[in-house]
C-alpha cells in the first residue's frame, strides 16, 4: 500500500496499543461487572428515554445487552452518521483487494464522467481527502443537506459545489465526501456498495446488512441511513479489536487498521481527532476510538480493555438530542468505563 500523509497531533498511546495488536486476541472469559456498578449503571441508563440499547463485549464475548424503551436485539438501528465509518471500512477492503490503487488516488481516475472538464483542483482531490472529509469542498451537511438530497444527481451536486480550502486543507464535515466513496466504490468494484457489503464485510462477519436508501442513480447512501441490529454493531468494532481477522480469515488488512486509526485532522466544533472514518479521543483515561452516528449512535473500542461498547438512541430530532448525548457521555465514561478498569484481569492470552 502506498505510502500516507504523515499524521496530525498523533495519540502515541493509542498507536503503541495498535501497533502492538494481535491478529486476534485470546477468548478467555472475561469477569462480570461488579453487581452493584452493574445495577446502578443499568438504572442510570433506563432513565435515559432516548437510549435504545447498551451492549458490552469483553475479548470477543458478549458480557452486557441490554435494551430500553420499547427496542428489542432484533430490532435495526439506524447508524445515521456512524455509517461513514462502515463506508470507510469497506474503502480498505476494496484497496486490500485491488480495485482502487491507494488512498492518494485522484477520484477522478475513478469518477471520469462527473469530473470531466472540472477545475484541476477539483480534480485533484484524493481519496484520502474523502475519508478525512478535506476536500476543500463546500458542506452538504446542516443547512446545505435538504437541497443536496432533494437534487436530482447527488453525486454531481457534490462535485459541483464550490471549493472553499484547498484539497488536504481543514476538515470541513461534509456526509457529501463519503457518499462520493460509495459511488468510488461502485465504479471501482463493478458492484453497488450494498452487494460490496455484503459479500465482504457482513457475510464474513456472520451479520446481516440491509439494503439502505439510494440516490436518485442508484447510488447507496454514503455516510447516512445505514442500518445494523446493536450485536452486528459490535461485530464491526470487535474485527477492529481483533486486527482485521475473524476465525483465522482475514477481512481487512491490519495495515488498514493501523492507518485509519492514525489521527489525520481535528474536527473544529468537537475538537476530536479524526482518522479514516473513525473518531478517535480518550476515554476515562484509555485511549478509544469510535463510529459517532446522530443522536447517539455509538461504537466505541478500546484496546488496553480488550473491549468493544455499542450504545444505539433514538435517531429522530428533539429538543433534549444534546442532553441526551451528554448524558450518554456521563454514563460511559464515568460510570461504564471504570467499571469495565475494575473488572479487568490480566491482559488475554494472545494467539498466533
């Protein structure tokens, strides 16, 4: 794989956990919750009325589920913005296979048709500019959203608004960048993002993925409307855990992993780091990263906990969204988190 831009602001600790991951970690049971920080968490989170459900899993095994407010394990949650980590993950899959070169690739060797006869620097733009939303390419994101998907070709829409920073230049959030890789990904596989999907992430993940809302050219959403049970959810964070491997078959290379993990740029507004999809921050003290999805659609892995944390709310507007997403943070960090210190044993065992 080529060489990448050197990182911003690197978490050495988080980069010393990964580097240092093994294709899969040991199986040993992990030690339950300690029953009274068990019960008084589960009590603070069925206060939450928008909190869906709250799943934990320690070295690969399920140690916490539990659902609110009417939500079963059966039920689909709707990923929102967490669906621009899957979209990213499914990039590095089609890069370790072959059908797009590298991540300074120019989209517009993969989009000729729609960049035709654009302004060079347009055409300059990387793949990796998309999956650090660095485009340099006005939003359709907040107030720009509603008139992007109401438009009738919403690749073209994208590509067609302004620049307003230089490709590479600032993080400018944008759910546009990465419905730009789903059509990448589409021209570059010869399959529509859905079937890509599945085939080689949901399948070898033993999940289902549900087909999702497309454009007007049938292009797949990229970056919104994705929709996972909370248990696939934590299958996706746990192949993270685990390097890339499940049951000794590789679904995404660990080169992969290490290099969206790598903080590439810093969000203005929540001033978190970002990597290839993936939020990264600290979390009670240990390095973390994240899907962040709206209205609190969470996955959270941790490494030195050997542990993997999904937390599905509500994806519809409301007043009380941001409490709501404070709360969760609270319950998380403060209570879960630590709870999760304490009950850690020794460091599992690791396998070749």
């Amino acid at each position: 794989m080529a060489a990448y831009r050197r990182p911003i602001g690197v978490l050495a600790v988080l980069l010393a956990v990964l580097a240092s991951m093994p294709a899969a970690l040991g199986s040993a049971a992990p030690e339950a919750l300690d029953p009274a920080q068990r019960a008084a968490i589960v009590e603070r989170a069925s206060a939450l009325p928008r909190l869906r459900s709250l799943l934990v899993a320690v070295g690969g095994e399920l140690v916490e589920e539990h659902y609110f407010n009417g939500a079963t394990a059966r039920a689909q949650a709707n990923l929102k913005s967490a669906s621009k980590t899957l979209i990213a993950i499914l990039v590095g899959i089609a890069i370790d296979r072959g059908h797009i070169a590298d991540v300074q690739q120019p989209i517009a060797a993969l989009l000729p048709d729609e960049l035709d006869g654009a302004d060079p620097v347009k055409r300059s733009i990387t793949v990796e500019d998309l999956l650090t939303m660095r485009s340099g390419l006005e939003t359709t994101s907040n107030r720009n959203y509603g008139r992007w998907v109401q438009s009738r070709n919403w690749v073209r829409h994208v590509l067609a608004r302004p620049l307003v920073d230089r490709p590479g230049g600032r993080m400018i959030y944008s759910t546009g960048s990465t419905h730009l890789l789903s059509a990448v990904l589409t021209r570059a596989t010869g399959l529509s993002t859905l079937e890509f999907g599945r085939r080689h992430l949901a399948r070898p993940l033993g999940i289902t993925l549900p087909a999702w809302l497309q454009d007007p050219q049938g292009i797949y959403f990229g970056g919104n409307e994705m929709t996972l049970t909370p248990r696939a959810m934590v299958a996706i964070g746990d192949l993270y855990r685990r390097g890339g491997s499940i049951d000794g078959r590789r679904v995404i290379s660990r080169e992969w992993i290490r290099e969206s993990l790598t903080p590439r740029t810093v969000s203005r507004y929540s001033r978190r780091q970002y990597g290839y999809g993936w939020w990264i921050r600290g979390l009670a003290g240990h390095p973390a990263y994240y899907a962040w999805g709206y209205g609190g659609q969470f996955i959270f892995v941790i490494p030195d906990l050997d542990s993997v944390i999904v937390a599905t709310s509500s994806p519809n507007p409301g007043g009380d969204r941001r409490r709501h997403r404070r709360d969760l943070d609270v319950l998380i960090e403060r209570h879960l988190v630590p709870a999760l210190r304490k009950a850690s044993r020794t460091p599992a065992q690791l396998e070749d």
